[in-house]
C-alpha cells in the first residue's frame, strides 16, 4: 500500500483523541480537517491553547486563520523540542505497536477503516493509560465527573463550611 498520513488532536487533559483525518498526501488541509473535527465536537472554549509541533501544516497561514475564526491561542513546540509533543508521539507510537505493526491493507481506505477502529473502538474507550493512572479515557471521565460532584457537594455543605 503507498504512505497514508494521519493527523491528530488530542486532549491533553483526557488524552482523548477528538479529531484526525487520513490523506494520501501531507498538506495543510490534513491538519485542518483533524482540527475541524475537534471543533466539532467539542465546541472549544474561546481562548482553548491549540499546541502543535512546527510542521508546515500547522504553520501554515490557512491553519492559523481557522485556529483565528474559532478563538483559539496557538501554542508550537520549541525548536528542536520534541518533549513538549510527547502525548501525540505516544499516541503514535501506540498505534504502530498495537494495530498497525506487521498488518498490512491493500488500500488506503482499508487503513483508514483500521485506524477509525483503533481510536473509536479500542483507544479512547478502552485502552488504559498511564499517565491517568492505569485506566482507560472512559473511565477517567467518569471518575474525573464523580470526583467534581464530590467536591462540589462538599464544598456546598454547610457543615463543611463551618
């Protein structure tokens, strides 16, 4: 099968994957279209920090006007600075070694249907994360919802407040 380049978002709170998009070439529209699907849905918060390596894609002028019409900071990497994307290269990496090593597609379609499969079927609902303390991102929503609850009744009881 010839290169298919993947471009993704991904919450750095949640580590969720919340947009990507698959192309046969690495252009601007790629990362455009993986932040088009972020803001879909999620409907960012004006002034959401949108970080990002310094490829060309999020470089470009078209990408900075779309980060612009939603109300979203750019935030890139430093030169030479990989660690400050480490959560992206993660995730690819765990792509690689978890679904794509030693498989191999016909077509690029096929790959895209592998990959739609991994993030929607197996990486966000259920793959567990270290970084969220070994648990998957489903789970870690709901603790994280749970854990707000809890701390907003405490903070409203008021026995508490006395």
């Amino acid at each position: 099968m010839p290169w298919l380049y993947l471009a993704v978002v991904i919450d750095l709170f949640s580590r969720r994957v919340i947009g990507w998009a698959a192309s046969d070439r690495m252009k601007k529209d790629l990362a455009i279209r993986a932040l088009d699907m972020a803001v879909r849905l999620r409907n960012p918060v004006p002034g959401c920090i949108f970080h990002s390596d310094r490829g060309s894609q999020s470089c470009s002028h078209d990408f900075r006007k779309k980060l612009q019409a939603h109300r979203m900071l750019a935030s890139m990497s430093g030169k030479g600075n990989c660690f400050d994307n480490a959560a992206v290269e993660t995730f690819f990496k765990s792509l690689k070694a978890e679904w794509l090593w030693r498989q191999n597609w016909p077509t690029r379609r096929q790959a895209t249907a592998a990959i739609f499969q991994y993030i929607n079927g197996f990486y966000n609902p259920r793959r567990r994360h270290s970084y969220l303390g070994g648990i998957s991102l489903s789970l870690s929503k709901q603790e994280w919802h749970n854990e707000i609850s809890d701390r907003h009744k405490t903070v409203t009881s008021p026995s508490r407040l006395l």
